[in-house]
C-alpha cells in the first residue's frame, strides 16, 4: 500500500478536482438558473427551499471538501518534504528503529510523483549525505543509506577499512586521497545479539559522522557486489550514480552488496528527526508491541 501511496494521492487528487470543475462549469449554473426562476415568481421562497434548489449533490460537496486538503498534501509531500519511519538499525548510531524523519524532496531536483520524471535540476548528492532512494532491486522499497561514494570515485572496503579515491579529472591529474580517520568513542553502548559494538567518530576531509563496527563479525566479502575489471572490496562509481552505506557497517545490506544507486532512483535527502518513539515491549505485554513505551525527545533535530 505503501509503494502506490503516491499514485494513489495523485488520482484522489484528479478525480476530486475534475468533479469540483465540471459541477462549477456545468450544473452549478443550472442550479443558479433554476433558483432565479423560482425566485421570479409572486411566492416567496424559504431559505429551506433556496437551499434545496442550490445545494450541491453529496459526490459534488464531498470532492468539494477534501480537494483543497488533498491538493495541499500531494504537493507537500511530492515536491517539498516526505515523512518516513526508520525500520530497522542499518543507520545507527545515527538514526534508530522508531525514528520518524523528515525527507527534503527538492534536495536533489523535483521529480513527478508517479513516474518520477525530473522536472527542475536542483542539486545533486554530496558526500556524507544521508539519503532516501528506490532498492535498485526493488523500486518499491524504500532504502535510507549514508552517500559515500560520488560518481567517478573509487571505493575500497577491505578488512573493514574505508578508503576513497576521488574522480580524477579529465585530463588524468588525481586529487589525493581521502584522509578517512577513526576515533573510538565507546564500546557496548549499542549490541547486536548481545555482542558489544564498537562506536566510532568516522572524519572524512573534515566531515565527521558516528559508525558502528561489530569486532565478532566477518566483513562478508564473499557476498560483495562484483563489478568487472576491479577487484573484491573495490567499487568504481559508474557516472549518474551513487555509492551508499550504512552506519552500522556490519548490519547493513547496501552498495557493497547490491551495487550503486542509480540518479533516477533518489527520493530525497532526510534532514530532521521529528519524533522519536521507543518500543520497548515484550509479546506477552498486555498493549501489543507496536504500541510506543516512550517518547525519545532528546533525539528531534537535525540530522549529521
């Protein structure tokens, strides 16, 4: 239901407008005919009986009613901002399981809402951002994913060890690469199957943002994305296209998995944390476990 939202916006929207404009060209006029006529008569009418002549049919009043409303929310949220829930832990420490975010659609141009047709070029993914995008495996899910790699950049993920060579330009002259710093800040702040997780500062060119590594687990090469011409762990970014990873580097499935992230499939970039709700519940609780246990307040701001 999730996926069709949009579509589902746009025909309400369309339907509900082509309804309201075809009473007002069409038969309100009539009805204005009709209460004249009645009106130029000796009788006098009752404000009862005027509106029983002009009273616009239910379909007629109810399009009336939810057009202006529906209108505003479709443009809202195709052109401007998008709410989204986070699912799952792929993004922490930065954004946890309950999060519900606020996704800036004009960030990376504006795009119709049901084909997704660029319409006005109004930027582009910079590194470090934190992004919304169409699964390139399946366009009908919704992944949110750190940029890591831009196009034309070079990306190795060996021994869980970052590295990124930037796009050399035209003429073959390299910048340096990316100086990519980790600083422990702690260790069992967050666990995954009771394995305490270490949490690092991760400072690219002076971009610093939280990750978290798990010391148990294998990097899993074995099931990275193979690309032709490069070796296991090494990713060249095809032009028009991006390279996303998650925070929690050991619980994400993302680029060095799937590969990148097609232009055409951004969403827009997440900007702001607007609540944050835990769940907390047990299944034997008496409320069900989608019931929040509690509001994170601490957490609503913007998003680093």
């Amino acid at each position: 239901m999730a996926a069709h939202f949009s579509t589902i916006l746009v025909l309400v929207t369309l339907i509900s407008g082509l309804i309201w404009l075809i009473d007002v060209v069409f038969f309100a006029p009539k009805r204005k005919e009709k209460l004249a006529l009645a009106q130029s008569g000796s009788k006098q009418l009752s404000d009862e009986a005027i509106d029983k002549i002009i009273r616009e049919p239910v379909l007629v009043e109810t399009a009336h009613s939810i057009f202006p409303v529906i209108a505003f929310v479709m443009i809202l949220r195709s052109f401007i901002y998008e709410p989204f829930q986070i699912p799952s832990g792929s993004m922490m420490p930065t954004l946890l399981v309950g999060d519900f975010i606020l996704v800036e659609k004009f960030s990376y141009g504006l795009r119709d809402p049901v084909w997704r047709t660029k319409l006005v070029e109004t930027g582009e993914p910079e590194r470090g951002d934190v992004f919304v995008f169409k699964y390139p495996e399946n366009p009908s899910i919704d992944y949110i994913k750190r940029v890591v790699g831009l196009p034309g950049d070079t990306v190795v993920y060996r021994n869980k060890q970052l590295s990124i060579q930037p796009k050399c330009s035209t003429d073959n002259v390299c910048p340096e690469p990316l100086v990519i710093e980790h600083v422990e800040l702690n260790q069992g702040e967050f666990t995954q199957e009771n394995v305490p997780l270490t949490r690092y500062t991760e400072i690219t060119s002076g971009f610093a943002h939280d990750i978290l590594i798990n010391p148990s687990r294998p990097d899993f090469r074995q099931h990275f994305y193979q690309q032709a011409g490069t070796q296991t762990g090494e990713f060249v970014v095809p032009e028009g296209q991006y390279f996303a990873m998650g925070d929690n580097r050991d619980n994400s499935t993302d680029s060095r998995f799937w590969g990148f992230v097609p232009e055409a499939n951004l969403v827009g970039k997440a900007v702001a944390i607007w609540v944050s709700f835990e769940f907390d519940r047990e299944a034997s609780d008496f409320l069900p476990t989608w019931v929040p246990s509690g509001v994170r307040f601490e957490r609503t701001g913007g998003i680093k």
